[in-house]
C-alpha cells in the first residue's frame, strides 16, 4: 500500500512512501553481517561513480539455494530488508536451523514451506522446473542446478513457465525474454512481496544520499570536453543532439550490447528486444 502527505513541507510534496505490514523484532545476529569498507572505492580512489556509504545497516544472509530437502520449515515471521527491495521471512526448519527467505507475496505468518521434488504447488515451496506446472508463478531460479537462485529477486517481479522441451524448461522472465533452464533447476512459488515499490517518491534528495547515492552532473554541463566529458562544452557543438551519446571515457554509449556472458545466447529462446 501505497502512503501519500500533505504537502507541510517541501519534502512532502509529492513524498509516497510504502507502507509494509512486517514484524519490528532485530534481526537474527547469527544470520547477519557487517557491511564493511565504503562504496565504490578502492584504496581511497574513486572506482564506481555516485556512489557511498549511506546509512549504516546489517547485510540479511538470504538463503538462496533453498536446500534442505525434504525439511519442513514454518514462517515465524516476514521482516523489511534494507538491502533489497522485496521482505524476507524467517523460517524455523523442524531440526532447529533458522533461515532467510525471499518473502513472496500473501506468504504469512505460521505458514508451512519446504523445498522437495514432492513438495505441493503452496507459496513458498521449492521445486525442480519440471515439478513445476506451466503458467505458475515463481521466483528465485537458478540457472545451474544447486547453485542457488539468481533470477527474478526484485520486489514485486515474477516468471512464467510456458513450455517444458525434453531436459529444458522455457521460463518466461520480467523483461519478456523467454529463456530454458535445465529441468533439475530449482525455483519458488509464487511472485515477491511489494509489488508497488516502483510508485514510491523519495520527496527530497536527502533520503537517496543515505539510501547510498551521491549527486550526478550531465556531460553537457561540464566545461573541457577533453578532462571532464565528451559532451562539455557548447550544446550546437558537443551536445548529444550534434554528436552519438558518449561514456565519460569516449566510448559509445547507444546501440552497443552489453551482455557480457556471450555463450549464454544458445539458452534464449525470444529476446527481450522483440
């Protein structure tokens, strides 16, 4: 749900904030970490631009891999997770590990989940592709068997299953790319929690600095094109309107693909350009 303010302040106008229904308990101190060093630096220089620190938080150790089979396990509770977009639930399993989970939507307290070829089409529950029937909502797929999920993650985000072809499954992915995965992979049912993340305004800058940003200026603001960017300078003759968009360091900026896992190509079955 989706919170809206009274313009009070000029950081409330047009503020909208989600509202999420989660527990306010701490965190597991077993199941968290420290983020250290700051952001997008390296030894002091600065390697990734628009970047820092933000607020201080506690890294959530999410267990993506989903694998203790044949293990029941019940939600004691869903949580906020400042590191990613989607909740997180906390599953106690019935030989007394706790773990994190991606928290799909409608998934609840005292909830029952287990990951198992035999396990029932339930939210929550994981299985291999080919246990999985077509057009059932899932999230968190692997793309090698038993590496653990790294597919669909975001908040609200889901995938399709829309044909099974011998020891490939096509899956259907947020972006409209049809993709197959080996038919051992294993995936969770249903589609992630906060779906209306992407209708909330921050309102004013200061909020996105301590989500972790810093301030970016536009190539045709700066002054030298040769020391500070391509575009620099005049508009009618640096601008991206008189030249090809280009990178800070020159390079082509529209029209170059940027998939760096060539051989992925072969598992593609529509792209998501068509």
């Amino acid at each position: 749900m989706i919170k809206t303010y009274r313009p009070t302040s000029e950081g409330l106008r047009g503020r909208k904030t989600l509202v999420k229904e989660v527990s306010k308990e701490r965190p597991l101190k077993r199941l968290t970490r420290g983020i250290a060093g700051p952001a997008g630096r390296g030894k002091g220089t600065v390697s990734v631009r628009h970047k820092q620190r933000g607020a201080k938080k506690l890294y959530r150790t999410i267990d993506f891999k989903r694998d203790k089979r044949d293990i029941p396990g019940k939600v004691a509770g869903i949580y906020d997770d400042p590191n990613r977009g989607c909740n997180i639930a906390l599953i106690n399993y019935s030989d007394g590990e706790k773990r994190y989970i991606l928290a799909p939507e409608t998934l609840k307290k005292g909830s029952q989940v287990l990951s198992s070829e035999k396990a029932s089409f339930d939210v929550g529950n994981a299985l291999p592709l080919s246990k999985i029937p077509l057009s059932m909502p899932i999230h968190n797929i692997e793309t090698n068997p038993g590496a653990g999920g790294v597919l669909v993650r975001g908040a609200g985000n889901t995938a399709l299953i829309v044909a099974k072809e011998g020891k490939y499954v096509n899956v259907r992915l947020p972006s409209g790319e049809v993709k197959k995965f080996f038919e051992d992979c294993y995936a969770t049912i249903g589609s992630l929690s906060n779906p209306d993340r992407r209708n909330v305004r921050l309102g004013k800058a200061g909020r996105k600095r301590h989500l972790g940003s810093r301030p970016s200026v536009r190539g045709v603001a700066m002054n030298d094109p040769k020391k500070d960017h391509p575009h620099a300078g005049k508009y009618k003759t640096s601008g991206i309107g008189m030249s090809s968009p280009k990178t800070p360091w020159g390079k082509k900026a529209r029209g170059v693909r940027t998939r760096k896992r060539k051989r992925t190509n072969r598992t593609i079955v529509k792209s998501r350009r068509k």
